[in-house]
C-alpha cells in the first residue's frame, strides 16, 4: 500500500510538471537558443535571446498566460522578438502567476514582472542601437521605417511620465515589422548607397 501511495505522488506531481512544462517560457526560449547554436547565428537576435532567457530566469515563479503563449511559442518564428513586442505593448498583462503561489511569493513574483516591463524600454533601445550598428549606412534605418525616429524621442522623453505601453500604442505593429526583416532593409540603404555612387561618379557631359 505504502508502494501504491508513493507511485501516486510520484505520478501526479510528474504530471503536474508535465503541464506546467507544456506552456514554460524558458522552455520556448532555449529552443530557440538552441537553433542559434545549430545556425551557428549571432547578432541582435541572438543577444535578444539571451537577455530575455536572463530576466526570465529571475522570475521562476511567473508563466505566460495561455493566449500569449500560443502567440509567442507557437506561432511565432521569434519568441524572443514577439515576446518583447508583446511585453511592450500589452505590459504585464502577457503573464500570469499560477494559482498555486499565494501570499508574500505571489506578491513578489507580481512585483518582478513589473520590474521587468519597466526594463523592456531599455532593452528595445539595446536591440535597436545594435541593429543600427550593422547598418550599411548611417541612417538606414531612419530612411527604411521613419516611425522609429519620434519613437525613440518618446521613450527617452516621455517614459518616466507615460506608460510604456501608451508610447508604443498605434505605431508598435508596423514597427517591428519592419525592424525584424532589418536584413532586407539593409540591402535596400545599399542597393540607394551604389545607385547614388553610380550616379556621382558619371562624368559631366561635354559641351558641345
């Protein structure tokens, strides 16, 4: 009997870890890490990914909610860039503690979320500054997805005043939209970039 119970509790809590694994953020990040690895891929992306896995590490007590999950890890090429498109837009709204964690530990893990979407203005400036870094030229970015300049001046101006999330309202989709293809707007500043070293380097024509 005693065998029987000690089976029991052993299946029970495995599959309670089962369930909770099935919708486990850290899970859907290293996954993503894990094809960079086999990509053998750098850049913003992949620093994105490891920042995120960082400051979710520091929140073991908070899961996402099932809506973002699917949207985020199931949907998403990107978890990482999804998650902090989500994080931006939709604040702490994105997660949810279980039901399970009460009192002084729920209040905790509810403080952390929010520590951590104060923090992801300064990690989408961290992704943009990177990726401008790369650029081909000096204000390709700028020139490809305009929106970006009065973004970037609202959040360094207005975000101790505003919410996050109602700077990035109205604006967020086309933004990261554009900014996560930044390979192909790349290409486009240095297909301009020749066409405007073709056309300076022609020769005057003669007089006649």
């Amino acid at each position: 009997m005693k065998c029987l119970v000690i089976f029991f509790l052993i299946f029970t809590t495995s599959n309670a870890f089962a369930v909770k694994d099935e919708r486990s953020l850290l899970k859907c990040l290293g996954a993503e890490e894990k094809k960079f690895h086999l990509k053998k891929e750098t850049g913003p992306r992949y620093d994105l990914n490891q920042r995120l896995i960082s400051e979710m590490i520091q929140i073991p007590k908070a899961e996402l909610s099932v809506e973002s999950f699917e949207d985020i890890c199931q949907k998403s090429e990107s978890p990482s860039w999804r998650l902090l498109e989500l994080a931006l837009t939709k604040g702490q709204s994105v997660f949810e503690v279980p039901a399970q964690i009460t009192g002084t530990q729920r209040e905790v893990a509810q403080g952390m979320i929010l520590d951590f979407i104060e923090v992801t203005s300064e990690i989408f400036l961290n992704l943009l500054t990177q990726i401008q870094s790369l650029a081909p030229t000096p204000h390709c970015l700028e020139q490809e997805i305009p929106e970006i300049t009065n973004l970037m001046s609202d959040i360094k101006h207005l975000q101790e005043d505003v919410d996050i999330k109602k700077i990035f309202s109205g604006r967020d989709q086309k933004i990261f939209e554009k900014l996560k293809d930044y390979s192909l707007a790349f290409k486009r500043c240095q297909e301009r970039a020749k066409k405007k070293l073709r056309s300076g380097s022609k020769p005057a024509a003669k007089k006649s």
